[in-house]
C-alpha cells in the first residue's frame, strides 16, 4: 500500500546544532517514563515514534488512514514513513527546544543509518540495559492486552537480533545504563549518561 509522503523542512533543526539522544533498550526497560523526567528537567522534545504513529492515526489524515489499513493487516509502517513524521514533530519543536529525546526508535541498523543520513547525525545514545529474563517478567506482570506471553517473547527477540547491532555500531556513542532496578534508582544515571559523566566516546551533551 502507498502511503502519503510529505516533504518536510529541516533547516532549523539541521542549523540548531541542538542535542539528539536516541534512548534505546529493550520492552519493558522503562524508556518513556525515564524520557518523561528528562524532559521536564532540561526542557527536551521526547519523541516516542509509536506515540506519532497513533497520534497520526487518530488525526483522521489522509496519511492516518492508509497507516490504519496497514497496521490492520499486520503489515510493517515503511520506514520513511516513521522518519517523516520524526521529522515534521523535530522541525515543528525546535524552537525554544534544549534538544531532542527519541525513545523507541531506531529500531534497527537500516532506521539508524537513514536518520543520521535525512536528519542529524545522532550526539548520544543511552542504553537501558535488562537481562532478558527481567524483560519477560516485568511485561508478563504488567499485563497489558498485548502482553501475551509468546506476544512478549516475539519482541523481546526482535529487540535482540534487531536493535542491539544499532548500539554495536555505535557503541562510541553509546552510555549503558542498568535498567534492571526501580525508576528512582535509574534516574541519576540517565542524569549523568545525558550530561557526560559516564563514560562514552562521545563529547558531553548538556
């Protein structure tokens, strides 16, 4: 199925020389709650790419309804369709912005190196890193309709044999966090991983 592409002016974001942090781990590590108090600490864009992909839906668009079709049929969103709507949400916050958090996105080597290529080469990547047993657990106790124990194990792998290479490549980028503790704990170090503190051959991005 065709999806609607728009074209979308970077300029802003590309001349900001604002901070892009890609904060990848696995289901269940906690990304979107840890984005959450960045955000309101430091005044950063998070930006959830499944969260634009149901709020496009939602809209009722042109573009929302050929996305709608094809989730109902199982199919795959394209990924320049997930980096479009990456981009209108960047270059429409840029300004006043401190910087852009990604969460859920890129989901493999192809969505990163497209990203970095379209958009902005990206400052930091922070790794939320939890054993695989915990991942099942923390989904199969969260409960969620979509948490179905084969459901959990279908991403969990994906997760593994797709997105780990990402923080592979870029592993001079890339600060891991231990994921495997509560929200409160966690919290400092994605502190000290976003302002340099922990070590990454990357350069400090606060």
């Amino acid at each position: 199925m065709e999806i609607e592409r728009k074209q979308v002016d970077l300029t802003k974001v590309k001349e900001s020389g604002l901070p892009v942090v890609w904060v990848i781990g696995g289901p269940g590590c906690g990304k979107g709650t840890q984005c959450d108090h960045l955000r309101a600490k430091y005044g950063y864009v998070h930006l959830a790419a499944g969260e634009l992909l149901r709020h496009e839906v939602m809209s009722g668009s042109k573009r929302g309804l050929q996305l709608y079709k094809l989730m109902e049929m199982g199919e795959l969103v394209p990924v320049e369709v997930v980096l479009d709507l990456l981009s209108e949400a960047m270059a429409s916050k840029v300004t006043g912005s401190s910087g852009f958090l990604i969460d859920g996105y890129p989901l493999d080597l192809e969505e990163a190196e497209k990203f970095e290529k379209q958009v902005v080469p990206v400052t930091r990547i922070i790794h939320l890193d939890l054993s695989t047993d915990t991942m099942v657990d923390r989904l199969t106790r969260r409960g969620n309709f979509d948490d179905k124990p084969e459901t959990v194990l279908k991403r969990v792998k994906l997760y593994e044999e797709k997105t780990v290479p990402v923080l592979e490549k870029y592993c001079n980028k890339t600060v891991k966090v231990d994921a495997d503790r509560s929200a409160v704990d966690i919290y400092p170090d994605m502190l000290k991983a976003l302002s340099g503190e922990l070590e990454t051959g990357g350069r400090p991005v606060v």
